[in-house]
C-alpha cells in the first residue's frame, strides 16, 4: 500500500464495494488531514506526574523530553521530526533563539526555570525522524495546577 491517499481511496472503494456508509464522515476527516500542508499535532495533556512525557519519549523512540519524579515540563515543548537536529526558544516577548541541544532542560525543566523565569513561550526540538512518527509533529505540555517544583524538592519543607 502507497501513499496515505491510495489508502484512503482504497478503504472508500471497499465501503462502496459493501455498502458501508458509517465510515463516510472519517474517511473525509482524514482527506481532510491528509491533504493539509505542514504536520499534525499529537498534544499530551493530562496532570502533572501523569508521565506525558515519558509516553511521547516512547511514541517517538528515545528519550529526548526531559522527565523525572518532581514536576518537569515547564513549557510547552514542540518535538519535530526533521533531518537535522536543533532546538529553538520562543519568549514570551516574541523573541527566538535556537540553543545547543544541552541547554534544552534549562527552558523546558521547572527545577531549572522555576516558573518560568527565563520567560520562554515555548521550546521547539527538531530531531532527525524515525520513519513511523512522519507527518507528526508531538506537543507536550505541562500539567494543569503545577505545583512549584520548589515544594517538591527533596528535603524541602
Ligand atoms: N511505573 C511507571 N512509571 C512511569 C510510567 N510513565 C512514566 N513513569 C514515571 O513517572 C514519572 C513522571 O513521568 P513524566 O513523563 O515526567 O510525567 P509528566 O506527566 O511529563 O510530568 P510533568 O511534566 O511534571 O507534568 C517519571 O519518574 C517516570 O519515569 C509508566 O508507564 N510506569
Ligand atoms: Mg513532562
């Protein structure tokens, strides 16, 4: 099987084929996904500790988002798939500056930029692409009531 719209065309030829109408609605939403331009977001959303994270770590095979047992993701962390690799910061102040990829936990890291200090609207990562993740570009985000990751460090009262 080719490309996603031969697929497409084939499922709607068998529906035709057997007389399945249910399925008319989701095979134009995917024409409708497929034939736009630019990738599809996959966004992560659910409370902190929940392990967000960790799942598109898994999803996109290594461990590139940073995670941990205190509340990590800070800011909105766009994960691309690309040839090549690199990191870019986007400020609050609409600014963008594109870091080493070592630098990446300081902005994405609540323990490294405790609320948010260095004022980054989002982390943008670029890493080169697994076949399978094509087309998606992965969203992850902090979760709702963060607690500040100061009340969380060990030995902290
Ligand atoms: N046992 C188990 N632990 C997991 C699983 N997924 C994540 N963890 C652990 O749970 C902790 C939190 O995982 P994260 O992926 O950082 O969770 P998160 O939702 O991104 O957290 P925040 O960014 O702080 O909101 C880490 O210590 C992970 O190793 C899982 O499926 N099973
Ligand atoms: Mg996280």
């Amino acid at each position: 099987m080719g490309a996603p719209e031969e697929l497409l065309d084939r499922v709607s030829e068998i529906c035709r084929d057997f007389g399945i109408t249910s399925l008319d609605a989701q095979i134009e939403s995917c024409r409708a996904l497929v034939g736009r331009k630019g990738s599809i977001d996959l966004s992560v959303i659910g409370r902190f500790k929940a392990g967000k994270s960790s799942l598109l770590n898994s999803l996109a095979g290594t461990d590139v988002l940073p995670v941990g047992v205190i509340p990590v993701t800070a800011v909105v962390t766009y994960l691309r798939f690309t040839e090549a690799r690199s990191v870019l910061v986007r400020f609050l102040d609409g600014r963008e500056r594109e870091i080493e990829f070592g630098e990446m936990a300081d902005y994405v890291c609540a323990t490294r930029n405790p609320e948010n200090a260095r004022r980054a609207a989002a982390v943008e990562i670029s890493i080169p692409s697994p076949k399978e993740v094509v087309g998606l570009r992965f969203v992850d985000t902090p979760g709702p009531a963060h607690p500040s990751p100061r009340g969380l460090t060990p030995g902290s009262s």
